[in-house]
C-alpha cells in the first residue's frame, strides 16, 4: 500500500541519515527528511523497539542529554533491504514517468501538426 512504501522509505531515509551521522537529533532528522518532528521521533523509537538502532549516551559527554544513534547488525542488514527495495520502486516509478512523458510528447506532436493543418 502507498502508506507502508512512504513509512518503508521514511525508515530508510532515517537509518542513512544515522549511519552517516549519528548523532543527528530527532529535530533535524525531521528537518532533512521533510517530515514532523513527532514522526521522526516514531520512526526512530520504531527502529530502537525492533532492535535495528541503539542509543548510546556518553557519560563522559558535558552535554548528558547528547545521544548517538548507531545502526546494530540487524540494522545493516534491514538497511540493505529497504535500499533494495527503495530502489526498485524508484526503477518502477522512473519507467512509468518515461512512458508518460513518450505518450505526452506524442500527443503534443498531434495537436502541433493538427493546429499547422487547420491555419
């Protein structure tokens, strides 16, 4: 259904924004991915409660409410999968526009070559 594929790429889109920068808050996670900050904060407790990210709070860290979000091996391997899967959709939904734009662009080619006829 089109509300489990955006939730699928929601996931994916936070699991690369932490595995490239885990330390990123649920704020700007929201912020770089277009979505609320209350549905960050899903997504992100989604991927902790399956087991797919932890959260680490450094003791040492001045700032005790600073928090790294690391991807477990059960989260590299899920990532691996909604990449996959994230890009056979963009390969599906690319083909459908290609042909879209072939049978546009010939309809406009009728109505140009209609209109030369008619003046």
């Amino acid at each position: 259904s089109r509300r489990r594929e955006q939730q699928e790429t929601a996931r994916f889109r936070v699991m690369r924004l932490l595995e490239n920068n885990p330390k990123l808050s649920s704020r700007k996670i929201a912020k770089l991915i277009g979505i609320s900050h209350g549905s960050a904060y899903y997504v992100l407790r989604a991927l902790l409660d399956k087991g797919f990210v932890k959260l680490e709070n450094f003791t040492n860290n001045p700032n005790k409410g600073s928090y790294t979000y690391l991807l477990t091996a059960k989260g590299i391997r899920e990532k691996s999968y909604l990449t996959h899967r994230f890009i056979n959709r963009k390969r599906k939904e690319f083909e459908e526009l290609r042909v879209e734009i072939e049978s546009l662009e010939k309809e406009a080619d009728l109505a140009v070559f209609k209109n030369q006829l008619e003046s």
